[in-house]
C-alpha cells in the first residue's frame, strides 16, 4: 500500500500539489497565498507554465472560497463546515477549475481525486468524485442563478454572490461608491479578477523607462516610477535583486509621492513615515528624500517589520525607531507626514485573495479607535503649514472620510487641504479624480488598488 502511494504521489501533477499545499496553509495557518505560494514553487523548481497554472489555481480558488464553498455544499447536500479540510481544500480546488477555467471537466475530476486518494484514501476520495461530478453538471453562471439572492430583492447580496465577496463588504463598496449599483458591480468585477504586477522604480537608481526595458514590461499611466510587469516572476527581474527596483502598487506609489511633493514653506529636510512597515513607502519616500537632501524617519511597533524596513532602505537616509507611532517619543516639527494607518485592508483584495474571507465588519470598528489616535498625533508632530498624508488602503466611509472628518473636529487650528493636486501626474487628470478634497482610487476606475489620500496641515 505504501509503494502504491508514493507512486500516486509522484504522479500528481507538481502545480495542482503546489497550490493545494498553498490552500492547505492559508486554512490551517492564516498564511497569506501571495507569501507563501512563490517560495513554494522556487524550493519545488516548479517554473513556466507549471509556476503559472499553480498561481492561477491558489489565487484564484481563494480568491472564490465564498462561492465555490455556497456551490460545494449545495452539490455535497452537507455544509463546508462537516468537510475535513483536507478534503475541502482539493474539493475548492476542483471546483475552480471546473467553473472558472478552462480545464476539461473530465482533467479537472480526475486529477482532483487523484489528490484525495494520495493522502486520505478511498472512501474521501469516491465523495470527492462524486460531488465534482455534481457540480461539473452546471455552469457558474448557472449555479449563481440557482443559490445567489434574488437580484430583484437583494442586489447588493446578488453581486456579492456573483463576485465572490462577503456580503458585508459589498455594501461598504456600494456606500463608498455612493449607491451607484453599475458603479458596484464594476468595483465588484475588477476585485474579482487577478490584478497585474506593479514594479516601482528607484528614484536615482533606475528610471521607469530603464525598468521597463530591463524587466520586459510597460511603463505606467500615472506614477512616473511604475512598470507594469506582464507576467513571470517578479524575483527574476534583475533591478529587483540588485535593490533598484521592488514591486508596490501604482496607487500606493502615488500616495508616497504625494507627501513629497506638497507645498510646504521652508522645508527643512525632516520627513516622517508614520506607519511605516513592510517599507515599500519608506524606500520610495527614501529615495526621493536622497534626492532632495532630506532625512526620513521611519516608525514601526514591530520589531520583525522594522528588519523588513531596513532592508528594503538600505543605503537610504532614513532612520528606523521600533516605537508606537501613538507615543514614539519623537520631536514635533516635521515638514511632511505620511501617515499610511493600519486598516481593514479592503482596497487590495485583489492582491491578498483570502483577505475578504477573514474581515470582519467589527475589525473596522476597533481600527478606527487606533487610526483617529494616530492621526491626531500626527498633527500634533507636524510643524504649522506643514502637510500629513493620511492614507488607508480602505474605501470604507468609516476609515477615511469619517476618521479625518472626527479628527479636525476635535484638533484646534487643523484643516483639510485639496490631495487632489499631489496626484495629478502623468494620465490621472482631475477628471479621474472626483470632487475632493480627498482622493478615493479604485481597482475599476484607476487600475489600482482602493488607496484613499487625505491632506491635511495645522495653523
């Protein structure tokens, strides 16, 4: 029996293993896909297509676990919750490639029980079968009209079902977009899909120009230091390795210039990253300050996120303080603030696919405490006539416009500015940009992530 297995096991195909050990983790141990899926296939050597097959199938299966799950209860006639994981993870993972892609059915079953059959046996495996079966039996679109709510009653839970988001967030969405359900469903579909690879470019390093030809990719719309990267994997891109280069989000790149870029009277050269972990922002601002003899400093509460810092701002004028941003102990007086808060994260679902199945709507109630603290410190270190640049990648009400809008209320002498200039770049007119003073960016609209900008100073 044990020859017979190790023999399944070298049979299997290396992508389908890779991405159902990938699923396997983010249950098991809350890891994130995007963290743990390109070490696996660099360790694995799984490259080319097999690396590309494998990306889709993770991303994309977590990606829909709300509605593959609705589909796989319906066809197992069980709740998910009855399934053993590791059942349930091969049983998501079929499912994808059964509604969302272009495997054969027959390829999308069989190799799914052979998956099953590898570590759990028989019996799980003959259940396996038997309800992928069931659901090969109906498209996606089919079992949308057959479980999602009636549109007519439920419009908001009817594209969330079709979208494959919580219901909850859907709504926060609708309410940012202001109850345009065409504006909605764009919002919805965009998240929905696999978002391309952002590079950024560092200033005085390398041009985005000079990335784009080195990596094969295109040079962004809006920010003058973004390539888009077609595909492939980002580490082999040799800007990257070298330090020149990293990958960030456009919209992300656009509010790290924005603070750099605001008016300011007499800057002195003192520059302050609030919230400054993983660094992609503090290496951007970094380099940017290096350019214009400037000094950063840079503030994390974790101690493994301030090395993640240093590395990435190697080299850079920017001094790290493990602290918390609420009391770090720094001087008041800083020119220019970017305080990027902690937040639900529902502006980059796209890029953290099982995200929108671990928030909750009371995570955003307890942020929002931290984010009116920190923003009222901020104001408190930045010197009169100086700017902050409050930030979240949230379009939730709750964590932009209502944490700033609290705030100046409740500080003396401090004001909203109009972000709209600090990002007018490139092919971002004011045309994309609504009506401010704040900045909301959208995956549907901008190609971005859901980055909201907020400018303010103090008298």
């Amino acid at each position: 029996m044990s020859g017979d297995r190790k023999l399944r096991q070298k049979d299997l195909d290396p992508a389908r293993v890779a991405a159902r050990d990938t699923l396997r983790a983010v249950r098991e141990r809350d890891a994130y896909a995007n963290l743990v899926l390109p070490k696996m296939l660099r360790d694995r050597k799984i490259e080319g297509r097999d690396a590309a097959f494998a990306t889709e199938l993770a991303y994309g299966t977590a990606r829909a676990q709300g509605l593959l799950d609705a589909v796989i209860a319906a066809a197992a006639k069980r709740p998910v919750e009855e399934i053993d994981g590791p059942v349930l993870d091969v049983l998501r993972l079929g499912a994808y490639q059964l509604l969302r892609t272009r495997v054969g059915s027959h390829a999308a079953v069989s190799t799914s029980v052979d998956l099953v059959r590898s570590e759990n046996g028989m019996g799980p495996s003959g259940f396996a079968n038997a309800v992928l079966r069931k659901v090969s039996q109906k498209t996606e679109e089919m079992w949308v009209d057959e479980l999602a709510p009636s549109p007519a009653e439920d419009l908001v839970g009817y594209l969330a079902f079709q979208y494959a988001h919580p219901r909850w967030i859907a709504g926060v969405f609708r309410d940012a977009l202001g109850g345009s359900a065409g504006q909605l469903q764009a919002a919805l579909a965009a998240d929905d899909e696999r978002p391309p690879v952002h590079l950024v470019a560092r200033p005085g390093y390398i041009t985005a120009e000079e990335l784009a030809l080195t990596s094969g990719g295109e040079e962004g719309d809006y920010s003058p230091y973004c390539v888009y990267l077609p595909g492939g994997d980002p580490g082999d891109v040799e800007a990257i390795r070298e330090g020149y280069a990293g990958v960030q989000d456009e919209g992300s790149q656009l509010i790290a210039r924005a603070v750099t870029v605001a008016e300011v009277a007499d800057d002195s050269g003192r520059w302050l990253d609030m919230c400054a972990g993983p660094g992609g922002k503090a290496a951007l601002i970094g380099a940017l300050a290096e350019i214009d003899a400037a000094c950063l400093d840079a503030i994390e509460v974790s101690k493994h996120r301030a090395e993640l810092i240093r590395k990435v701002v190697n080299d850079l004028p920017v001094t790290i303080h493990v602290a918390d941003a609420r009391s770090s102990g720094l001087e008041p007086g800083y020119d220019r603030i970017l305080l990027d808060a902690p937040c639900s994260g529902l502006g980059s679902l796209r890029r953290r696919p099982e995200s929108r199945w671990r928030r909750t709507a009371a995570d955003v109630e307890e942020l929002v405490v931290l984010q009116k603290e920190l923003l009222t410190e901020a104001l408190r270190l930045v010197k009169p006539g100086g700017v902050v640049a409050y930030s979240t990648c949230s379009p939730h009400p709750a964590e932009t416009t209502a944490v700033v809008a609290d705030v100046l209320a409740s500080v003396d002498g401090a004001r909203q500015l109009d972000a709209r200039p600090l990002v007018t770049v490139g092919k971002l007119g004011p045309e994309l940009l609504g009506d401010g003073p704040h900045v909301q960016l959208w995956p549907h609209i901008h190609g971005t992530d859901a980055m909201f900008l907020a400018a303010l100073t103090r008298d």
